[in-house]
C-alpha cells in the first residue's frame, strides 16, 4: 500500500542537493512544508554561470541565505544549509555524517543541454560535475547511510525519440527465441543528456552491486514558476530562465510574448516532449520519497504529464496572448540544435500516477497567468538575451559570442 506524506514526513529527513536551483528550491520549501526534516545542499554554481554569461533571472531572487530566513520566519521551519560541492567528497562526507538523511533528492547537476554544447570546457565540465557529484553521492550513501533512499532527477531526454513507444525504463525484447527484460534504449542528443545516461548507469550497477536502493525520475521539460510555498513571500519566489542557455520551451514563449519578441520554434517545430507543471515536480518528488525503493532496486518513473511539439506549444501561447491583447508572432529560427524535428513520440508514464499524482495540466488559466506573470516581470527583460546562440554543429567555433 503506498504511504501517505503524512505518515512519512514523522520519520523523513531529506536532503536535498541542487535547493537553490529551480526545481530544488520548490522542492525543499514544499518537503518542509510538509513537516519532513529538509537540508540543502547546493554549491551556488548556477547563480555564477548567469554572472559569468551576462544572464538573469526573470524574477529577482533573494540569496539562499535570505530565503532560509525568510522561510523561517514565515513558517517557523529550519532549512539546514551546507553550501559546497558533490564533487568535493570531503564536503559530502561531512554533510552525509551530521545530517544522516533517510533520503536524498539531487538535483544538483549542470542541467542546459546548449550550455554543454557552448565548448569543450563546457562539455567537459557537464559530464564532470554530473557524473562524478552522483558517482560521489553514491559513495557516501553506500558508506554512511546504506539505507537512504536515492531519488535522481534524470531526464525524458535519455531516451531521445526512437520510433517505438518509450517504456517507463525497461523494455521486454523476445530475440532468437529468448526473452528478457532490459534497460530502454539510450539516444541521448547533447552532452548534457548524455551525462544523465551516464549516471543511470553507474546508479543501476551500484543497486545491484551494493543494494542501494534508487528511484530515476526521467523527467519532462518543467514550465511555470508559482508553486503554493514560492508564493508566499516575494523573498521566497523562484527562478525563472527565459535566455537562450537556460530558459526552457514553454517559458521562454510566455517572456517572448510578453516583450512581443516573436515565437522561437527550432526549425519545423515538430519536435515533441513531455511536459509538466513545476507545482507537479514537487509532488512527483514527494510521492517518490513517501513510497521509496526496495534495497537494491534500480526503480525508473517517467515524470511528465503531457507531450506537446513546440508548434503546438506556440498556439497555445498565440491563442492565450491574444486574449490578453497581446499580438503574438512566430517565427521558425534555423535549429542551433541536431534533432529530429518530425518524428513519433509516445512516452509512457503511468507509475507515478499509480502512486497518486494528481497532474495540474496545461490549462488556459495556467497560461493567463504564467503570462501575466511574465508582463509583471517585462522591464527585467533582456531581449538581447532571447535568441539562442549555441550551435551543436559549430561547438567551440567562437566561444567568446555566449560572454559578449
Ligand atoms: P537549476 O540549474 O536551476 O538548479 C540546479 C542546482 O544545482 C543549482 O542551484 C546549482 O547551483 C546546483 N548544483 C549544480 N552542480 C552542483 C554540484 N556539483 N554540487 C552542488 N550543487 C550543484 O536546474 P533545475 O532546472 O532546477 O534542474 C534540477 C534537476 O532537474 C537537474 O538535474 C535537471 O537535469 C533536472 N531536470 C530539469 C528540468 C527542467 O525543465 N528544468 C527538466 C527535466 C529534468
Ligand atoms: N525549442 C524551441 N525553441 C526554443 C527552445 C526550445 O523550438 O526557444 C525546442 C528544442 O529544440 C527542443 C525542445 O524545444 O526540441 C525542448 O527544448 P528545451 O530547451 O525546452 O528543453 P531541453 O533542452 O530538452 O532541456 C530541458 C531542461 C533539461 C531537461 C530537459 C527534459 O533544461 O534539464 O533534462 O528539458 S527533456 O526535454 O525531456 O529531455
């Protein structure tokens, strides 16, 4: 029987790596908020390559600290804070020792797919920090707390778009009369996703290897910034990335309409993914935590809850600003990126409504005020920022043009 958040959040104490990013810092304030015991781990290098690339926020964020205190006063809830690096298993190993979690949720990676592609020092460093922070996590969660449950943000991105259905994970495959169950396909398409197929690996060799148990979250394209905890104090509002680097599909239209830069769809625009709300990632994560995984299971839940192709994205948003009296455009800029942009998609995703996911789909109010969010926030608004400048094909070509 699965378990209620509330009969877990007595006994849980989670840590989570990657709190002050997007996703993780919805996250920790909706995991404290739920009366589980929450410490942030997080190196702040996020917050440096927007200083290094000249790249902001849509919304102003407060600094960790303040937000921890912010949160605190509001709600008289702790966040502990350890600020440091995964790759750094010193650090890692001290955090593991004086926190002792009964689960870890990382999202502590470099997570754009063009920032990898930018150059070799950037690819380079992608699969650095991603692959060995989680090979480190691994280590520590082997050597000081065997029975801390792994929850690792992964992505849809790992299996890139294969013209069968996408399993949640594993495929049964019947060959020269023998049948077996194995991992999906990988087809990774930058050397962002490909680090998240790396670390699948390494994390379902050391399941079985020494009974970690580990639940993959391959999760969608994430859009919207409010959750209910996010909301409640402007100190406390998340990021939201709009620019060519980090913004992502769905978001990054919402600014352009708001600023009535036109619509930026790579290419044809049949490029289709799975999408989910933000205030869906918090929950998905939450479920994931309160039913963890056996010792020594390697479990895969496909997080999202709806496919669109980019071109369906751009009406919705055109349809959602002209009501608002926005004039909204589209254009089709030459695609920076290789990938199929007319191809089958049909990805399931079924475990973590299993476990009781209540999706909050795309709706016409969701977008009304994802929109008016975003004309709340237009003077911030950087349109030198919006179109994309890194190219898959001329990595490293001239790697000044992201700075400049
Ligand atoms: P983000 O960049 O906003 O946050 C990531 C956080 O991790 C940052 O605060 C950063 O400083 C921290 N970090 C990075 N490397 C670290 C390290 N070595 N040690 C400690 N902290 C480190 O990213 P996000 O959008 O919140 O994504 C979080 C996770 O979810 C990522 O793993 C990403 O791949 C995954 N994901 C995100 C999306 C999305 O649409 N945003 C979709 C699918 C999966
Ligand atoms: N796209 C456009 N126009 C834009 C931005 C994107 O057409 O202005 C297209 C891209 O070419 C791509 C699709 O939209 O085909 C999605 O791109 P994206 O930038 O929204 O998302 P992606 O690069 O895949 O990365 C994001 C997160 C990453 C996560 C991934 C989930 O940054 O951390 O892993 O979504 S998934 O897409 O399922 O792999």
């Amino acid at each position: 029987a699965n378990q209620t958040s509330n009969e877990a959040s007595q006994t849980k104490r989670v840590m989570v790596i990657g709190g002050d990013g997007y996703c993780g810092w919805a996250t920790a304030l909706h995991l404290s908020k739920k009366g589980y015991e929450v410490a942030i781990v997080d190196s702040l290098v996020r917050r440096l390559f927007d200083q290094q690339l000249g790249l902001d926020s849509l919304t102003p964020i407060s600094s960790i600290h303040n937000r921890i205190r912010r949160w605190k006063s509001l709600t008289g809830k702790t966040i502990l804070l350890h600020i440091g690096d995964v790759c750094d298993f010193e650090f890692l190993s001290e955090t593991f020792k004086s926190f002792e979690p009964d689960a870890v949720v990382h999202f502590g990676e470099q997570r754009s797919a063009p920032y990898s592609m930018i150059d070799r020092s950037r690819a380079v460093f992608t699969q650095n920090n991603n692959v060995i922070g989680t090979l480190n996590v691994l280590f520590a969660i082997k050597e000081f707390s065997d029975q801390c449950h792994l929850v690792k943000l992964g992505t849809m991105g790992e299996y890139g778009t294969p013209n069968i259905d996408i399993e949640e994970g594993f495929i049964t495959i019947t060959h020269n009369g023998r049948t077996d169950t194995l991992p999906y396909p990988k087809q990774a398409s930058s050397f962002y996703h490909l680090s998240k197929v790396h670390d699948s690996n390494n994390i379902a060799f050391t399941c079985k290897a020494w009974g970690i148990r580990a639940t993959d979250l391959n999760q969608g394209v994430v859009y919207g910034v409010r959750t209910d905890e996010t909301a409640m104090h402007e100190e406390l509002y998340n990021r939201f990335d709009y620019d060519g680097v980090f913004g992502t599909a769905l978001n990054r239209f919402c600014v352009q309409a708001a600023v009535g830069h036109p619509l930026t769809v790579y290419g044809k625009g049949g490029q289709t993914r799975g999408y989910l709300d933000i205030r869906d990632t918090v929950q998905c994560v939450e479920l994931a935590i309160a039913n963890p995984a056996e010792r020594g299971e390697f479990r895969v839940f496909n997080q999202f809850t709806e496919q669109f192709s980019v071109n369906e994205l751009a009406s919705l948003v055109t349809k959602a600003g002209e009501k608002l009296g926005l004039e909204v455009q589209t254009k089709s800029v030459p695609n920076p990126r290789v990938e199929a942009e007319e191809h089958y998609y049909n990805a399931k995703h079924t475990k973590l409504v299993e476990l009781g996911l209540k999706p909050h789909l795309l709706s016409d109010s969701l977008l009304d005020s994802l929109l008016n969010f975003t004309i709340e926030f237009k003077d911030r608004i950087d349109t030198k920022q919006i179109m994309p400048s890194v190219s898959w094909r001329k990595i490293g070509a001239k790697p000044k043009t992201v700075a400049a």
